[in-house]
C-alpha cells in the first residue's frame, strides 16, 4: 500500500531539520577540485594577434592531444584588451584528470621553436599552493641582489707559461698543484679531509668532484670555493655529461626519502641513480640498478657475482641523449633535459651484450641531417648468428649491420674522431679448444660504411687502442694460459698504421711490426696522438715503460715505405709497482703512480717527459691518486692548427729560450738574496761604527776608522778584539753565452 502524503502539511508534529540530507548533498555537491583536475595552465606560449590566435591553438594542439583527447573548442586563450594580443598562456581541458597529468609530465619543458618552451601546470595545483599561502594576493616586486663578479672557472687557462695542474690525494689530504718540468711541483690549494673516498676532475676540467656520505661537492675557481652540491646518500660512484651540463650519480644502496627532503622528493625514495642538472642543482630523473645480463646463478644453483658496467648511462656526444642498456632486451634512449623516453618506446634489440656511443659527430658522406650514432652487439642464439649493429638517432635507422659467428666475445672501440669502429671478435673453433681475434674495423665516414678485416691476429687480444684524431692502432695479444701455470703468459704488441693511398683516402691496414716475448698489458696513447706509451702494470714480475713514436724523424725502413708511419722506440724505462699511467693535456709529459690502493710498496709518482727522460721521482707516503687537470676543446680552427704544426721548430725554439730565461731568472734571484744580505751587512756595518764613534766621543778617548772599529765590536776567534777588519767579495758566473754577429 502506498503511503499517504495528504495530513503531512497537519501534522503539527513535523520538524524538517530533523531530515537528514547528508545522502543528497554527497551525491549533487559541487566539488572544485574534481571539476579542475581535468584543467591543465600552458605558459611560456608566444605572444601573437588576436587574428592569428586560432593558427596557434591548432599548433599547440598538435603536442597536446599525443597525451590525452581534448579539441580547439576546449582551449581558452586569454587576450590582452590593450595590445589586442594573446597573454602567452592558455587553459586547456582534458577528457580525465588522468590525461591531465600525462600532459604535465609529457609535455612539460617541451620546445615551441628557438625562443619559446612549454610549461605545463594543473590548474589545481596552482590553487592549492595559492591557499597554503604560498602565493600573496598582493603583487610585491622582487628584490633584486646586487651583482655580485663571480670568478672564472678556467682561470688556469691564462697561465703565462702554460703549465698543467694536476690533483693529489695522499693521506687524509687533497692537494692541486703547477707541474713544473725542472722543478718541484708549486702547490695551490692544499686541504685535509677534502673528500672521503677518491676525487675526480670533470670532463673540461672546470670542476674537481669530491665524495662523501651525503652527496656528491664540486669545487672550482682560484680560491677553490665550493660551487655545486648534489644530495645522494652513500653515494659511490659519478659521471658528467661530455659538455659538463648534466651530472650521474650511483649508490649500490638504494635511497630512502622522508617527506619534506629539501632536494629529493618521494620519486627518488628506492632508486640507485640519478641524473642531475649542474645549473639548477635539481634532479632531472631518477632509476633503479638493473640486473646484467646472463644468468642469475650458475649450473651449481650458486649466485655469480656480476661485474657492475659503469657508467651504466652513457651519453651521446653533445650530450642531447642519454641511454641505458637493459639486459637481453634493448636500449633506453633519453632526450635531455627532458629526460623522456624517445619516442615513448625502448628500443628493442633482443639479447643484446653492449653498446657505446660515437665519441664525435659522425659527418658520414651525404648525410645532410642531424644525427648521432650508437653501435651494439648481440650474441649467438641458437641457428641466430651474432650481429654488430650501428644505429642512427633519432630515426632509430640501423645504417650498418655485420653477421658474425663462433663468437665468444666482442668489444666495441670508436676512434675518437668517430671516423672508424674497431668490433674485436674473439673468435672459438668448432671444437671451442682454441681462441683467436680478428678485427671488425667500420669506415664510418665512407659511403656505405664498409668493413675491413684484419685477421692475421694468432691469439687472443687483451687490449686495443687507436690513436686519438689519427688511423693507427696498437694492440696487445695473448697465449692461452697453462692449467695451473703460476706465471702468466708472454704477450705480444703490434703495431698498425693505414697504406698510403691517393687524395684523402685512407689505404688499407696493414702490421708495422710486432715485438714478442714481452709482459706489457697496457697502452696509453697522447691526447695528441703520435706518441704512445706500452707498459707493464698491475705485475709483481715486471714493471717495463716503452715510449714509442709513430712518425720517427729518422730514415725509414725500406719495407715500410709505402705505410703513413714511421715507428721507432725512443726509450725503456721501469716503475717499481706502477698501478696507473697518465699523459698530460698537452701530451709533453707522463705521469706513472703507484697507489696504495693496490699495494703498499714504494707509493708515489714518477714525471717523464714524452720522449721517456725521467724527470722527477717523488716517493709519497699514503701516496692514492693522482689525475692531471683535463682541458676543454681548442679555440683554434684546424687551419690555425696546421700552421702551428708547420712551424713548429720556431715555436719550440721560442719555448726553450723561455726555459732557459726562466732557469736564469731562478739564478738571478739567489744573486739578488746574496745582493740583498750584503746590504744589510754593509748598513748594519755603517750603523755601528757611527755608534761606537759616538760612545768614544762622550768617554773623551780618540777617534778611530769605521775598521777599526767594526772590529772592535766583533770578537774573534780567541775572543780577542782585533784593529783589522777584510772585506771578501765573490762572483760567480752563472752562464756565458757567445754569439757572432755578422
């Protein structure tokens, strides 16, 4: 039966604010936020006539809906009353506030054209912020500091005589210092406990990085003040971007984040790395650590401790992206300073072992258009042979691949200049009881990108290098090791250069020499190139130092005519317990060190010149590291560079006259110490006979001579005054130099 509604107005016993409407009011209540989280603001929009406002909403529109669905009816572009222009900003509504905050983090900081960026906001958290009062209601101009002259972070550049400076950590102290050729190193600063674990120039050598439990510091300018710092607890491990603008941390612990962190917010709180921008001091984005590739545990069930790969991102060239590789997956390319994912898509390369950028722009022939190159390799997979790819991006275009079998192993080597890759293959029989290696090498700069090969190589190759902004390679080979030999195997060097060839075209490449019975495992090339240092470290047996030249001014050999090389062996040196070996920016000077870090036994350095003279031995208690200061890029056009070079002699002429001039200097100021004391001795002289003159004036006894009575008032050997005084000077000739004038 249905209720009756009719008495309801009689009833004198009804109250309606006993109903209770809380039901109603939850389901048709306005809620602000709910109604603006669908609202995002886009500012930093540029500025046009109100005529020409619905060509640029269709633009922006364009970025817009690749993160969520909205049309030209949903955004509202405000216009300027006085000017009749667009404000520069506009709101934009979404389907959901999903896609709302997709937008944000999609299109935040992304570029219009040269002078204008997007920035994109949610409406709402502009008004949250405004009602924590956060924002004043109220306009006050910003006060504005007065300008402050910062120093120059490349001051060292403008050292007269053009000197390196290098850093030491030995002790609990870190000190930089002038590298003198002739003389003790000048120190400049000198600080305990700078770092706590190691310390590390960036690449341009504008900052020194010191680590600690807290973070990451870098200092730099003449008075060595600290100039950025970066908060990453129980931080391990760092590396810059090429151009210094972009700063990767890493800690084998994974971060905890509280809430209200200064710096980190709760996105940081489990990762490993983060990578930073060195201008603002800000986080860009943050990761975990990925386990290698291969298996987790061997046959047994037991864990295998993995090598850690670092630098775990690597960077392209100008530093516009970063990547990481995921194991037996692909490749993560990121666009900075972004930090979003290419294309919003991994780069899938199944099985994939490595990868590394090309440390230069390519310039490939016919190549028009922007690019970077990244070359990988990718094993064997059952019938699958293995395959060394080299990639384009951004087109993600594969330029070169090369199918490769009875691989083992595969290291990736760029020339510096990127003109060439080097792919070692070690390579197993069928049986897989032998090894040997052949060269891969890809002319990347050469149409097509063709391969040669160089497999004339019997054993196992355990070290590569080419020959910075050059076309030669040495390399060091192997034997296999004896089951239970207690003594590892002699090693080979080889040397490679290209034949000669017409015009501008690199020949093919061909063995110079190659020297047996050897124990070297290291080569270290000049910055400069030509020059390069083969040597022993690491070893209990053997401590050998062989500096090379690869364009010897002497006679060449017969056989080696027709080759760009001219290679000799300048000088043999040994370093008791060398661990490191360093060539200077300017590749006049090498610098091997024995650190504690590895052994205890005769810790320090030694200096050499590049021709192998040894010229400083400095033994250093506690002695850890040592790192020369890196130079950014040459001013100087490569025409400038080759005159440099085709006048060398007069230049060097010039240099020595220097040092010599300043050798002279350093004598002529012990001349003007001893100048200076004789002074002092000849007024010290003339102030005590006036006095002694005056004291027998007033006793009445007669006047003597400044002799006389200078030696009075000094004693003798028996104590004994003496009538005489002598006066011995000497001089001494430093240098004579003779010259004929005509």
């Amino acid at each position: 039966m249905a209720p009756s509604f009719d008495n309801l107005d009689n009833d004198e016993s009804f109250d309606d604010v006993e109903i209770d409407y809380s039901d109603l009011r939850e389901q048709f209540d306005v809620r602000m936020e709910e109604g603006l989280d669908s609202f995002v603001v886009v500012d930093g929009l540029p500025k046009v006539p109100e005529e020409s406002k619905g060509k640029l909403i269709k633009f922006i529109l364009r970025k817009l809906t690749t993160a969520g669905k909205t049309s030209e009816d949903l955004v509202l572009m405000p216009v300027s009353e006085e000017t009749n222009m667009t404000e520069g900003y506009a709101f934009v509504e979404y389907e959901s506030p999903a896609q709302a905050q997709a937008a944000v983090k999609a299109l935040h900081g992304t570029p219009l054209d040269k002078k204008h960026t997007m920035a994109v906001n949610k409406l709402t958290d502009i008004e949250r912020f405004g009602r924590e009062g956060r924002i004043e209601e109220n306009y006050s101009a910003p006060e504005i500091e007065p300008f402050q002259e910062k120093e120059h972070l490349r001051w060292w550049l403008g050292d007269n005589d053009g000197r390196d400076q290098f850093v030491m950590y030995r002790g609990d102290s870190v000190g930089v210092f002038w590298n003198e050729r002739d003389e003790q190193p000048d120190s400049i600063v000198d600080r305990a406990h700078w770092t706590e674990s190691f310390v590390q120039w960036s690449p341009k050598g504008t900052y020194l990085t010191s680590m600690h439990a807290q973070g990451v510091q870098l200092w730099g300018g003449k008075s060595w003040s600290r100039q950025k710092r970066f908060a990453h607890p129980g931080v391990n491990l760092v590396d810059f971007s090429p151009d210094e603008r972009y700063l990767t941390t890493w800690s084998h612990r994974p971060m905890q984040v509280e809430e209200g962190h200064p710096v980190l917010s709760l996105d940081e709180d489990g990762k490993n790395y983060i990578i930073w921008d060195l201008e603002t001091g800000l986080p860009l984005r943050s990761f975990v650590t990925l386990d290698s590739a291969g298996p987790n545990v061997d046959e047994a069930g037991n864990p295998i401790k993995k090598k850690l790969q670092w630098p775990a991102f690597k960077w392209s060239a100008d530093s516009k992206y970063v990547a990481r590789m995921n194991p037996d997956q692909g490749i993560s390319v990121y666009e900075l300073p972004r930090m979003n994912l290419l294309d919003k898509v991994s780069i899938k390369i199944e099985k994939i072992q490595d990868f590394e950028w090309c440390p230069a722009t390519p310039n490939r022939e016919g190549i028009k258009t922007y690019e970077q190159l990244f070359c990988y390799w990718t094993p064997e997979v059952g019938s699958n042979p293995a395959k060394v790819g080299i990639m384009s991006v951004p087109s993600k275009e594969v330029v070169r691949t090369r199918n490769l079998f009875n691989v083992s192993d595969a290291k990736l080597h760029w020339q510096s200049d990127s003109s060439y890759l080097c792919v070692k293959v070690d390579r197993h029989s069928k049986s897989k009881k032998s090894m040997a290696t052949n060269l891969e090498i890809f002319r990347v700069r050469e149409k097509g990108v063709p391969v040669e090969v160089v497999d004339a190589i019997k054993d196992t190759v355990i070290n590569f290098a080419w020959e910075p902004k050059g076309d030669r390679f040495v390399l060091i080979t192997a034997g296999e090791v004896p089951v239970g030999a207690a003594v590892p195997p002699k090693t080979s060097v080889s040397f490679f250069c290209p034949e000669k060839a017409k015009g501008n075209q690199v020949g093919n490449f061909k063995l110079i020499r190659t020297t047996d019975k050897k124990n070297n495992n290291a080569i270290h090339w000049s910055p400069n190139g030509r020059f390069v240092v083969v040597a022993t470290v690491l070893s209990q047996q053997s401590f050998d130092l062989d500096f090379y030249d690869f364009d010897y001014e002497g006679e060449k050999d017969e056989k080696d005519k027709d080759l760009t090389a001219n290679l000799a062996l300048m000088n043999t040196a040994e370093h008791y317990g060398v661990t490191d070996i360093d060539w200077d920016p300017s590749g006049r000077f090498v610098a091997t060190s024995a650190s504690v870090w590895k052994h205890r036994m005769e810790n320090g350095y030694h200096l050499y010149d590049f021709r192998g003279q040894l010229l400083r031995e400095d033994p250093i208690d506690q002695f850890k590291q040592f790192a020369w200061r890196p130079r950014p890029e040459r001013l100087l056009s490569k025409e400038e560079q080759k005159t440099v070079r085709k006048n060398l002699r007069e230049w060097s002429k010039q240099f020595e006259e220097e040092d010599v001039a300043r050798k002279n200097t350093a004598n002529r100021a012990v001349v003007e110490q001893r100048r200076r004391l004789l002074d002092e001795w000849l007024a010290w002289r003339e102030r005590t006979a006036a006095e002694l003159r005056e004291e027998r004036e007033e006793e009445g006894l007669p006047a003597i001579s400044p002799e006389e009575a200078v030696a009075q008032d000094e004693p003798s050997e028996e104590g004994e005054r003496e009538g005489k005084f002598v006066e011995e000077i000497l001089e001494e000739i430093l240098e004579e130099t003779e010259e004929i004038i005509d």
